[in-house]
C-alpha cells in the first residue's frame, strides 16, 4: 500500500493528551497519498506557464499537464475520442456538463444524489428513492421512455451516505434504450473501485482529486465529445478562444474551450500522480484491505445496541468504505463532537450534501442543514486506515451508548 502523509499526526483530547489521530473522513477529503506530494514537489523546480509558453520550463509543464490528461484518461478507461477536462471538483464537472446540455434537455436524477448532481440541471425530473437496485433500473426506464427530446440520465456509482454500489451498467443500458446519455458521478467510486467507462457504455463520469487522494483543487470530467464541444464555453476568456475581433471564434475541442485561464496544473498532476499510484498498488489489494476492514466496522456497529447504520438496499448490498449511522439519544453532531474530543476520531456529521437522500433514510420530511436531529454520522475509510482506528471507533460509541 502506498504510505499517507498524515499517518503520524497527534491531536489533542480532553485533558491536555495527544493521540494518533484516526481519520475516519475519507468520503468528505482524502489524506495525500505520498506518491502524490512527491511528483508534486517534483514538478515545482520547472513549475511554468502551460500551453503558451516558448521556454524549456512552460514546454515541460504542458508535457506534464497534458500528460496528466492521457493518465486520467486511461484511469476511466475512457474511449479515444472522450474529452477529458480538467475542472476543480466533482460539482465544478457536473455544473460545466449541465451548461452544455443541447436545448431542450431533461434529467432524470434520484433524489439519492449528493446535491453536486442533483441541482445543477435546469429541467429534471427527481426520481424517488428505490426500494431495491431493479427497481432503480424500472424507474429510470420508465421516466425515460416519457420524454421527448435529448434526454441525460445522472446517477452516482457509489452512494456517499451509504457507500452502496448502484447498477450503473444496467442504468446506462436503460438510458441508451431510450435514446438518452448517462452522466456517472463517480466521485466515492473511484477511490474505491476500479471504473471502466468504455466497458460499462458510460457518456461521461465526473470526480474530484481530494477524494482520490490527491488534494491539490483538480477534479475531471470525462466523456463524449460533441455536447462540450458545442456547449457555451464554462468559463470566458484566454485559452479558450481561437481569435478574438469584432466576433469571437471560441476553440471546439473541448478541453481549450472550458479550460480558460491559466489552469490548476499541480491539480492535474497531483490527479494523475493518484490513478498511477492506485493503479500500481493493484486493486485486489486494496479491495481486499477496504473489505476486511469495513466488514470489521459494520460487524461492530452492530454489536452495540442503540446504533443504527443507514441503508437503502440492506446489509448484503455491495458497498464501497462508507459506513453512516444514528445513535439513541444523541445527536449526530454530539456523538462527532465526543469522537473527537475525546477519542481523536474524525467522523463525519450532517446530511453531507445529500438532504433528500438523508431524510428518507431518516424517516424524516424535513430538516435543512442546521437541523441536528435530521442528520447522521459517516465513518469512511481507504488506505492508511487501520484496525486500530476500526477498533477505536466501535469502543468509543460502546462507551457512548453506555453512559
Ligand atoms: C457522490 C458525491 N458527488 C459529488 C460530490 C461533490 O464533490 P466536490 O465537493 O469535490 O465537488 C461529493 C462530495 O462529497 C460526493 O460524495
């Protein structure tokens, strides 16, 4: 496994004690991975302008940008022709595709989705939760098959409330069938599993580097070429135009066309330093790592009476490292609070972005984001986590429950 920068780190508990701290919080930023930080520091001595720039120094930056493109590209396995922009996170991805959409669109999107894909789109059609995965597959078909016009399908991989896997293959068949594309927010996946967008038939995925990571600003989006290269350009200005008089003739590749200014470089090669790092590590193992130790989690939550984990399609549904769960009697912010003053945990609290998703689990019909009694905490895990930290958790909310 690759090292994390940050394994060492000590916090302070009550009473003035410094502990090892146990980052539960992958699902919200992941810790840098150290292969990360060190082709970031490796690039900085010939840091430089991208794509515009005659000296030795711009020219290796842009080798090293571009490259980036081809790694992020082949990390998705994206198709040869799939544009692949480089944007500043998943909800940056997401807002750029929505501008694009050619007139007339609708969406089909869950009310499952973290609010990064279920509020960017200007005509939608919201999908009550499914009660089990086919039923995901006869509601997308469903609302599909009614309407006219271009249509997008948006639905997350892997949830970030419950980290269950959703059947995207099936979803992107349903979509296809019906003439639609399919838009995956594969942002919680990507840590945790492999993706192969050419394989599953996906139109585009969308993800964030400090979820993979890699927290340096950059995220990606990845996908067919022809709505991005028509779409109004993101963002206006140098980079993103071919010629600029009395008319402007903006660039169709897609990526000079949304990627205006002058972009994160140290972002993209942070992202593509994370996909070479997981590649290489080999995903058996870190499946294998991820699935000892969630099961190790689940198993504990569930020996302690009076916590509940949320879930949309049961205990036996596949699921990525993300665990959300209530406790009786407290609140989700003060059993976090507890988790950290006390125990050095890193949990954590909220509705985490995702509030018709969260009520439903709940139960419950309303509660923004400062209502404490409509929330959940989420534990998540990925490389660096250990049994310690697994082990630590369980305890402190048996001791919790306990008092
Ligand atoms: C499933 C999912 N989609 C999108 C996002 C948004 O990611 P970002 O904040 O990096 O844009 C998140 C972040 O929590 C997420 O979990």
């Amino acid at each position: 496994m690759p090292a994390v920068l940050g394994a060492d780190l000590e916090v302070p508990v009550k009473g003035g004690r410094l502990v090892g701290y146990a980052n539960l919080d992958y699902a919200a930023s992941a810790p840098c991975l150290e292969p990360v930080s060190a082709a970031v520091t490796a690039a900085l001595p010939a840091y430089s302008s991208v794509h515009r720039g005659a000296g030795y120094a711009s020219q290796l930056t842009t080798a090293r940008y571009e490259q980036a493109r081809h790694t992020v590209r082949a990390f998705v396995g994206a198709r040869p022709d799939d544009a692949v922009i480089f944007t500043r996170n998943t909800t940056d991805a997401t807002n750029l595709l929505a501008g694009c959409l050619p007139a007339g669109t609708t969406t089909v999107v869950f009310d499952t989705e973290h609010h990064a894909s279920l509020l960017p789109w200007k005509n939608s059609v919201r999908l009550a939760p499914p009660a089990f995965p086919g039923e995901a597959v006869r509601a997308a078909d469903e609302a599909l098959a009614a309407i006219d016009g271009p249509k997008l399908l948006v639905v997350t991989a892997a949830s970030n409330v419950t980290g269950e896997l959703w059947p995207i293959a099936a979803l992107a068949h349903i979509a296809h069938r019906h003439g639609a594309r399919i838009l995956v927010d594969a942002a919680q996946l990507v840590p945790h599993r492999p993706l192969n967008l050419t394989a599953l038939g996906l139109d585009y995925v969308a993800f964030s580097g400090h979820k993979l990571y890699a927290p340096f600003g950059a995220g990606v989006l990845v996908g067919r070429r022809d709505w991005l290269a028509e779409g109004e350009p993101y963002l206006k200005g140098g980079g993103a135009v071919r010629s600029v008089g009395d008319d402007t003739e903006w660039h169709d590749d897609p990526e000079p066309r949304h990627e205006a200014g002058t972009p994160n470089v140290l972002g993209a090669i942070a992202l593509a330093a994370a996909c070479d790092a997981l590649t290489a590590t080999g995903w058996t193992a870190l499946v294998r790592e991820e699935e000892r130790l969630i099961a190790r989690l689940r198993s504990g939550l569930a020996s302690i009476e009076g916590v509940r984990e949320l879930s949309l399609w049961g205990d036996e549904h596949p699921r990525v490292g993300i665990v959300s769960f209530t406790v009786d009697g407290y609140s989700a912010r003060e059993v976090a609070e507890a988790l950290s003053s006390e125990y050095g945990i890193g949990v954590r609290d909220g509705k985490f972005c995702a509030h018709p998703f969260v009520r439903h689990l709940l139960g419950r019909s309303d509660g923004g984001c400062e209502d404490g009694t409509a929330s959940a905490v989420r534990a998540s895990i990925g490389i660096g986590t250990t049994e310690e930290h697994v082990d630590r958790l369980v305890e402190a909310l048996r001791e919790l429950v306990a008092r």
